[in-house]
C-alpha cells in the first residue's frame, strides 16, 4: 500500500524541482453507448503516481508546498443509486491533501499563473490543461513542461519500497492466475476458455488487467489480439499477462507451454534455447550494466542455439556484426515496468534512452525500448523468445540483408512452429538482481508435472 505520506513527499520533491505552481489533470469516463455506459476507466500513471486518486474528472494543483485537490462534487441523488456518497471533506481526508474543491472552480484558481502541466490520455482534459497553461499539448507527442517531465521520468524509474511491494503482491496473485491456467489446459478446448479462466482467477483476487492478456497458440504473432483458436496437441500455447493492483502497479508475465503437457520434438531444445538466454540475460540486471547488454547477452545465446540447429550460418562475429539473430527474435529484451506495463513509455524514448544513445536502426533491435544504465530501484522486463514468421521467412529486403547466413530453406519447415516467449519483471538491487515473478513456475519438468493436471477450463466455469 502507497500511503499519503508517499504521495505527499513525491509532490514536495516535484515542487522543489519545478520552479512555477503545477497542474495535473486527470482522465475522465468515456462513454460507451447509453449515457449511463461507460468505458472502463483507468486513471492517468503521473497523477495517480503523486495524488492516489483513481477517481474520475479530477484535478491537482501543487503550489508553495500546499496541495489542491479539485473533483466534482456529488449528485444530489447519487446515494440512491450509489449508496454512501463521500464529500469533498471526506475526500480530502481519504487523499491526504491540503483541500479539496469543486473542480468546476479550477480555471479561477489557475487565472494568472503560469502553471506547468501534462498531457494526458483523455483528449478533453488535455485540452483544458494546455488552455490553463497557455501552451500545446498532445499526448505521447507534445507532452507538456520539460523540467516536469524530467523531473517525474527520473523520479518514476526508480521504485520505492512501497512500489516494489506492490509489484511483488501482483506478481503472487499473477503467480495463482498462471498455474490456474496451465492446470486447466487441455488438448481439445480454446484460448478463449484460458484466457476467460486467466482473467477470472485475476479478478477473484481482487485484481484488474494491466493490459488485454495475450492467449495463443499463434506465438509467432507477437500481439495477437484474439482468442479464435482450439488448442490441440502437439501446440504451444502462449500467455502473456499480468494482473494490476487498485494503486495502480502492474506486472507483465509471459509463460510458454505444450498444450498436451509434454514438450515434442523441437519444442524442447527451442524452449530451453529461450529459457538459457532469459537466464543469462536476467544475470546483467545489476548497477552500471547497459541495458543493451541485457538484450545483446539474450540474442548471442540464441545465435549460438540457432548455429548448432543451422538456421543460421557464420561465425558469432559474423552473425552479430548482421543481427542475423532478428530472423527468429525480433523484437527488443524488455522495458521499464511500473504503474504501466510499458511504464513511461507515453514519453517516448526520452525515458527509455540516455543522453547521446538512441535506437539502432536495423531490423529487430530498432525495437529495443529502452537503453538505459541499470539502476538500483529500477524494474525491467526480460522476455527473450523464438518466433517462426512467415512474413519474416518471406521478406525480400530481409532475405536480401542477411543472405546465406540464414538457411531459408530450413527454416521454412519449422512455420506452424509458432512462437516461444518467456519473460520476467526484474528488480535491479545493490548486488543479484531480484526476479519479483519468479513464483510463477518456467522449468520444463515444472511446467510438465502441472500443465493438464487440473480440471479443463470449459468445465470450471459449468454448474
């Protein structure tokens, strides 16, 4: 739990660091159809990260160490459709802030002060904060005050002990949702009888989603976003998920496993491949390490396994010079983690890129999101994998790049592979990193021993 005297040192800190009054605004509910329907409502990182509050059409304003909380007051008949309705005094209480007022009454407090502010996520308060600023703003692109921003980037990348409790709370409940679904796993159902059954043991504990969960047994779409399929034997089924506590905290958890709970054939030497590289890779978690270490340690375990299976040719250097490795791992180690699975990435690469680093510009470790110093209090993701891709085995411009070092012809006869990913939240500490997902079961004999061995999925839902 995150308490008020947290969030209040948090805004002290920011008020000490930007030199003019700030203004936050939060996200408001989105209608679905009926007025009285509304879109799940998720409450903006930055201003729960320094107020707590989840509650919708809010607003704060930080000035010479005094906080202002502005919500909209109560209906007149809202405790009969809601029962108890808390006041502005009683929210005010609940935050731990200075006062809380109508925020109808926030354009009045704000006339004549050049306040800095914030993008957010919902277009409607965005544009009223960058009216109150007098600046433009648009999320994920024009985001508001550069020392703001700065200042909550460096602030939100290092977790405190708090936070990090939060994410090891998640990471259980997570942990139960996982081996719940690996249980019930059964050749002859769908990925979306797992995926109801992952999201169902989530909610029983008292969690939401911190993003759609990814259930398939087509792992070589990286964000499938479906849940179509039968599983059947001889498949890999592949999820990706991770429950979000009520402050906000999320973990992202990726587990990869034989749908008839035996590993075949290639599945084994490609599970244990990815699982080595993760492994090794989690090691480099520690202070001062370069996060494209991390991601560069994965990719050479996997050259190496990819050599000995001879989809790739060459020697190590050779294969490294090219990233030939991107033809099956295509993607980047990892990113930050925090109150978003891909935490801060609304800044862009300013939060996930140092000074005088940016992106590589070839195929695959373009998407690497982040490149920066590990950091004691820093959470990334390490989640290495294996993917076969038709699209990639067909690319002309890619066939082209790497040539003879990949055996194409080989590789062909893997596609209905699928994918295989596995991924871990890491805390980077003063020593050995810390795998705050590490309940949640990954080695082979473990995951045979309890993959099938439960009640299948459509049976646990009926009477």
């Amino acid at each position: 739990m995150i308490t008020h005297e947290t969030y209040a040192a948090r805004r002290a800190h920011l008020g000490r660091t930007v030199p003019c009054p700030i203004l936050l605004v939060g996200c408001g509910t989105r209608l679905r159809n009926l007025p009285i329907n509304e879109m799940p409502f998720r409450q903006d990182s930055s201003f729960l990260y320094l107020t707590g509050c989840d509650l919708p059409n809010a607003a704060a304003l930080i000035e010479d160490g005094h906080c202002t909380l502005f919500l909209p007051p109560p209906a007149e008949d809202d405790a009969l459709w809601h029962g108890h309705v808390e006041t502005l005094e009683d929210h005010k209480h609940h935050f731990g802030v200075d006062s809380v007022i109508d925020i109808q009454l926030l354009e009045q407090h704000c006339k004549g002060k050049k306040v800095a502010t914030l993008a957010v996520a919902d277009a409607a308060a965005t544009r009223r904060a960058g009216s109150l600023a007098g600046v433009p703003l648009s999320y994920g692109k024009e985001n508001g005050h550069d020392a703001l921003i700065d200042t909550l980037i460096a602030m939100r990348q290092i977790k405190e002990e708090e936070e990090i409790e939060e994410l090891r709370a998640a990471a259980l409940c997570t942990a139960q949702a996982f081996h719940a679904a690996m249980a019930a796993t059964h050749p002859g159902g769908t990925e979306a009888q797992i995926a109801a059954l992952f999201r169902a043991s989530l909610a029983a504990r008292g969690l939401g989603e911190g993003y759609k969960p990814i259930v398939t047994v087509r792992g070589e779409i990286l964000h499938n976003p479906s849940y179509r399929n039968p599983i059947q034997a001889g498949q890999m089924l592949l999820l990706d998920g991770g429950g979000e506590r009520s402050s906000g905290y999320t973990v992202d958890i990726t587990r990869t496993w034989p749908v008839n709970g035996r590993f075949q054939g290639k599945q084994g030497a490609a599970y244990n491949a990815v699982l080595e590289a993760q492994l090794q890779a989690i090691e480099l978690v520690r202070p001062g390490v370069r996060y494209r270490e991390v991601h560069d340690r994965a990719a050479a375990v996997l050259t190496q396994w990819l050599r000995d299976e001879g989809l790739l040719r060459g020697t190590m250097d050779e294969l490294k010079e090219t990233q030939a490795h991107a033809a099956f791992f295509p993607h980047g180690i990892g990113h930050h983690l925090g109150l978003d699975v891909h935490d801060l990435e609304q800044f862009g690469d300013r939060a996930a890129y140092p000074p005088g680093r940016g992106r590589d510009q070839n195929f695959g470790t373009a998407y690497l999101r982040m490149d920066m110093d590990m950091a004691p209090g820093m959470v990334v993701t390490v989640e290495p994998g294996f993917y076969v891709v038709p699209a990639i085995l067909r690319d002309p411009t890619l066939r082209e790049k790497w040539g003879a070092q990949v055996d194409w012809d080989l590789a062909q006869t893997w596609t209905g592979f699928g994918g295989i990913r596995i991924e871990d939240d890491v805390l980077c500490t003063d020593s050995a990193p810390e795998v705050l997902t590490a309940t949640t079961i990954k080695g082979v004999h473990d995951l045979e021993d309890l993959v099938g061995s439960g009640t299948p999925a459509m049976e646990r839902f009926q009477a």
